[in-house]
C-alpha cells in the first residue's frame, strides 16, 4: 500500500485534475508527473517488511468469513482500511488520506495507459444539476428535496480491443412506385439482392473490466479522448477510488464482439440507399489481428435518495458527458397525454368541418 507524501510538510498528496500535476493541499505545493515516475519504480522494487509473531490470541475465522477481504494499514495514522479483492486505490477512513494499494498493480495487473480525470467533485454536482433542466416530467420538489448521498471519482478498469474485420453482408430490398389514373391506383414493388463486402478496423473498442459497473451504463457515457491518456503510473490514482480488473480479457472478447458485429453492420447498412425497404439477409463478419490493451478511465460516480428509492449516475471525469435514471410525474405525464389528446381532437373537428364544408 502506498501513500505519495509532501516532501515539504509531510502531508498527504492528490492528483489535481485541474492543472494535471500532484498537489499538497496542506502547503499547496506542485509536483510534476514525469518527477514521480521514478518514485513510482522504487516503490515497485520495494521489499515488504518480514515481522513475525507467534501468538495464541484470538480465534481462526470460520470458512468464507474473510472471502474476497483485504486489510491494510494506513501508514499516516495506523488505522486500519479494510476493502474488497479488487480496490486499488482508496483513502484511509480515520485520517482521509488517500491510498494506493500497490500490489494491485503489479505484474499482469498492472495498466498500460490511464486517462487522468480533467474534471473535479464539483463539476459532477453542477453536471447534475444541469441534468435536471429541462425535464418537463421531472417532479418539481425532486431538484429541491432530492439530496446527494454520495459521490466518488473512480478509475474504472476497460479492455481496449483493437481489430480489423472483413465483412460480407446480403440484404433483401425492395423499391415501391404508386401511379393512378381515371380508374385505377397502381402499386408497383420491385425486389432486389444487394450484397456488400469490405473491411473497417476497429480501435481501442472499450469494454468495461469490472463485474460492478453495468455495460450499458458505461457505454452510455462514452466517448473517451484516447489522445489524452498516458503511460500509466500509480500516482494518478491518489485521491480517487479504483478497482483492478475482475473481468479479464477473454471473458470481454464476447461484449467487443457484439459492438464490433453491431457498428460494421450499421456501417453497411448506411451504404445501401435508394430502395423503399432494407431487411439484413446474412451477415458473416472476419477478425483479424486482434490485440487487447489494459487502460484505466475516470467515472464520477453520484448517488441520490428521493421518496425512499435511489437514483444512480454516472459522469465521464474526462468530458462531463452525465447519464443516469430520473423519477416520472405521473400527474404531468397524464396532463401532457391529455393536452396531446384535445390538440388531435381539436384538428380532428376542423378537418370534418372543413370536409362538411366541401
């Protein structure tokens, strides 16, 4: 476990998202990544201490009693920071300073890149508060009453896949044409074969690592701006939470293979114009060269409890794209329906008036 320390005044440092260097927040005091690097392979060199004691104190722990805990000892403090098997990164609970737990990222667990969070605690606040404008059929006392229970930056652990895939995809089309004349209306429907064959490559298709953020809800707050990450070092993660991995790379191939299936798709499907109808025939999809790469991205995750039911968010701490769940008026939603109704009955009444008329 490591702590990254002030060499100044000793205190606890973090990595500012603002200006993109660690900084003491006790004597402000700034310190450049590429000045840490080396600290960070010392640190990784480091020799755990061997104290042993032999002590009959205590009772054994009963089977699963301890599965999937690990304990660690703040070095500021002395107090104890329990987590689960995969936290990462974390802060002690006694003294707040923030944590790295260094094992975590060690040999095939270690990140080839991280995208350092560009966006802090209270931009994600603003972020939803701005979420809420403009939802007609929001409850009006949700923006007032509805408080945030929590809110952490987290470093969400991704597999990056990269692809080329060659694709043969056949469609059934159709091309309608309608005529009438004195006596009669004619409908004309011609049928088409239309194949297509190309390649597209794929880069860095992200897919989420960790078995307790939802899939959907990571895509949703896509894109990331691969051209901002960086060789990963661990002094990136002070201040934030992160989990390593609990889904490894061939356990993701499935999900990469569905977004990759699903866009070349699209994208053939894009080209096939002109006709009345489309319907997807086949579709046989190639991967070639195929490679994973292991990447850290920034998530700001918020909690919020409103009339007993919790409400979850999630922000993208690089671009401050918000997505997440919102409570329905169902008094405003029968009114909107209602207006909806009397707006249709209203055009309804003047086109037989109008008709009457003729």
């Amino acid at each position: 476990m490591q702590e990254y320390k002030c060499p100044c005044c000793g205190g606890a440092i973090n990595f500012d998202s603002t200006i993109q260097k660690m900084k003491c927040p006790f004597c402000d005091t700034e310190f450049d990544m590429a000045a840490l690097a080396e600290y960070d392979s010392q640190l990784n060199n480091e020799q755990a201490d061997d104290m042993k004691w032999e002590t009959e104190a205590g009772r054994e722990w009963q089977e699963g009693e301890t599965d999937g805990l690990r304990s660690y000892v703040c070095r500021s403090c002395g107090g104890e920071i329990v987590g689960d098997e995969n936290t990462a990164a974390t802060s002690c609970p006694f003294c707040g300073n923030p944590v790295v737990m260094m094992g975590q990222f060690s040999g095939a667990l270690k990140p080839d890149y991280v995208i350092p969070f560009k966006l802090d605690k209270q931009a994600a606040k603003e972020a939803l508060k701005n979420h809420y404008k403009g939802k007609r059929l929001l409850p009006r006392v949700f923006k007032d009453q509805n408080h945030i229970d929590e809110i952490k930056g987290v470093y969400v652990p991704f597999w990056l896949f990269d692809a080329d895939a060659d694709a043969d995809i056949c469609y059934k089309a159709t091309r309608v044409r309608t005529w009438s004349d004195s006596n009669y209306d004619y409908t004309k429907t011609s049928h088409y074969a239309v194949s297509r064959s190309g390649a597209v490559g794929f880069a860095r298709v992200p897919v989420d690592g960790s078995s307790k953020m939802a899939d959907d809800l990571m895509e949703s707050i896509e894109p990331f701006d691969f051209s901002q990450a960086v060789d990963f070092q661990t002094a990136y993660l002070a201040g934030y939470l992160a989990d390593k991995y609990d889904v490894d790379a061939e356990q993701s191939i499935e999900r990469a293979n569905q977004r990759i299936k699903r866009s070349t798709e699209e994208a053939f499907a894009s080209t096939v114009t002109g006709y009345t109808t489309v319907v997807p025939e086949s579709s046989n999809i190639r991967l070639q060269n195929g490679t994973a790469k292991y990447a850290l991205y920034p998530v700001w995750l918020l909690n919020t409890t409103w009339n007993g039911k919790q409400y979850a968010f999630a922000m993208n701490g690089q671009t401050g794209k918000l997505v997440g769940d919102l409570p329905l008026d169902k008094g405003a939603l029968w009114k909107w329906r209602l207006a909806l109704l009397g707006i249709a009955g209203s055009v309804s009444f003047v086109v037989l008036w109008l008709m009457w008329l003729l």
